[in-house]
C-alpha cells in the first residue's frame, strides 16, 4: 500500500470511530457497485441507512477535504446509495442519507475528525 492508500484507510478508521461514538452501526465498508463506484463507509443511524464519503488530507494541502465532494461526487454518491439499497432490499423507513467525513491530519498532534449530515 503506497502512502495516499494508507492515509486513506487512517482516515477511514477515524471516521468508522466517529460513527460509533455518534450511535451508528457500521454495515460495510468499502463496499463496490461494478463499475459505479465504491462507498467508504455504509451504516445505520438508526432507521436511517447513511452512506459515508471520507476526505483525508494532511494539513497544508491545496484543499480542505470537505471541500472533496463535488457535484459530480454528489451525484455519483447518490447512484451508489441507490445500488446499495436494491441489494439490500429497498429503502428503509428512515430512508438513506449522504454524511461526509472530513479527516484533517497534521503535522503534529491529533487529527482533526469533521462529520457533515446530509451533504448531498
């Protein structure tokens, strides 16, 4: 694993732990749709199916990592979250929400962990 491989499963473990100390349930992660994409982080909040996208970046970067998920990404997220929930047998009563988590790491000291509802 190259080192933007491993700063992106960092990331991920910090968000997977954000989730929980929020009361979410982590379902899957890393989780493919042929040719559609990947979801980061699936979970469940309570009724609610969350889709998560995690932005890690090291401080001093040319962006902020919530800054990361573009129209584009928005919309690529939301087909995603579609794939997943006919696998899985439809929308729950809560129906699906996109979360961002953006993992700032600095130079020194702890991470920064930001969590964002319903971005997209």
């Amino acid at each position: 694993m190259n080192a933007t491989g491993a700063l992106g499963r960092y990331g991920e473990e910090l968000a997977v732990r954000r989730l929980g100390e929020a009361g979410m349930a982590t379902l899957a992660r890393n989780w493919r749709c042929g040719r559609a994409g990947e979801i980061d982080i699936v979970a469940r909040d309570g009724d609610t199916v969350v889709v998560c996208e995690v932005k890690t970046r090291r401080e001093g970067g040319f962006e902020h990592p919530m800054a990361g998920v573009t129209p584009a990404k928005a919309e690529r997220l939301r087909r995603l979250a579609q794939c997943w929930l006919e696998r899985h047998g439809g929308s729950p009563p809560g129906g699906v929400r996109i979360d961002l988590v953006g993992v700032l790491v600095p130079r020194r000291g702890a991470p920064v962990v930001e969590h964002v509802r319903g971005v997209a």
